[in-house]
C-alpha cells in the first residue's frame, strides 16, 4: 500500500511539470488511479474535449511520467 503511494507521489510531481502546459490552453490533469503499470488520468477543462488530446497524452503526459517511473507501461484517459 505505501509503496503504490510513493509511486502516485513520482506521478504527481510529473505531473505538475506539465500542468502549466496544460493551464496554458485552458485545460489540466487529474490523476485517477495507478493500476498495475497503468496510470489513469483525466483530462478537464479545454484538454477534455481537444482533438489533440490523445496526442497530448501520448507524447506530454506518458512521456513525463515514464522519465520519472520508468516502469509504467502506458498512460490511458479515463
């Protein structure tokens, strides 16, 4: 149980790198669950309807995490 704390608290910090990015263009990320080598997050504001969104994910998000927890496989929103 702690250590999957640990492990949301290295995805917050990398999350909080990018969220200016996001709060930029009217959007930000919220961290829902870490299951397994799965992170769930959800995109708000203007990222949640964005056409880019997935690309954003793909390369911004899953990118930040994994230079911080190398061993998550992949980001999904949820």
């Amino acid at each position: 149980m702690a250590e999957n704390q640990e492990l949301k608290t290295k995805i917050q910090g990398a999350l909080s790198k990018i969220r200016p990015m996001l709060q930029a263009d009217g959007g930000d990320i919220e961290l829902i669950d870490v299951v397994g080598k799965v992170v769930k997050v959800k995109l708000t504001g203007a990222c949640g309807c964005c056409p880019m969104s997935q690309m954003t994910l793909q390369m911004g998000v899953q990118r930040a995490i994994k230079e911080v927890v190398p061993e998550i496989e992949r980001v999904e929103a949820v």
